[in-house]
C-alpha cells in the first residue's frame, strides 16, 4: 500500500509556471514507477509524465515535452513535475499515480494501481 498526496496546483496565467509535489507515504512496496495524469474538465484521464523509480527512463506525452519536467527525490519519497509555458489547454486536475509492475504499459492510467486525491491546475488565458 502507499498514500499519494499532491500539491502544488492553482491558478496561473499564459506562460506562467507550477511546481507540482507528490509525496508518496506508508509505502509497503518500491514502485516501478510514478507517473503524472491529467483530465481536464469533460475529458478521460490522460498521460502527462512518468519517471522510473531508478530515474533511468522519464517519459513525456507529445504535448508537454520540453514545457514539462517530472523528477524524484526517493529519500524524500517525492515526485515532481514542474511545469512551465503553461497553456490554457493544461488546465486540468493532475494526479499522481504509483506502479507496482514492470511489464504494464507506463502511459495507461489502468497500469497505475494507486493514486492520490489530485491538484487543480488552471491556466487563464
């Protein structure tokens, strides 16, 4: 078992940033994984980031590579994702996800068997 919690979202205009924080507690098991998910308002949950536990492989979905970067502090059991040239289109609440198994899919939320509450992230335009 493990409890996620995120922080870090709120309200930023065009262009602005946001650091968001997940901290990861009562872990019982060392996650292949943590990734980062979206759904914005009306939409399925979406694939943003995802970084091993080793840090050996991140990954990016196509429409934040080099606005977004997910990083880790294992002895602070904190994954990061910070965020910049926010677009509108970001808006969305942003959860954490943890993955127990190598061999599932990094960028399906269904790979991901424990998540934290989320952040609202809102970018004005």
């Amino acid at each position: 078992q493990v409890q996620l919690v995120e922080s870090g979202g709120g309200l930023v205009q065009t262009g602005g940033s946001l650091n968001l924080s997940c901290v990861a507690s009562g872990r019982t098991f060392t996650p292949d994984a943590m990734g980062w998910f979206r759904q914005p308002p009306g939409k399925e949950r979406e694939f943003v980031a995802t970084i091993t536990w080793s840090g050996s492989l991140s990954l990016y979905a196509e429409h934040v590579k080099g606005r977004f970067t997910i990083s880790r502090d294992n002895a602070k059991d904190t994954v990061y994702l910070q965020m910049n040239s926010l677009k509108p289109e970001d808006t969305a609440v942003y959860y954490c996800g943890a993955k127990r198994l190598r061999s599932s899919d990094y960028g399906l939320p269904r790979s991901y068997e424990h998540w934290g509450q989320g952040t609202r992230v809102t970018v004005s335009s």
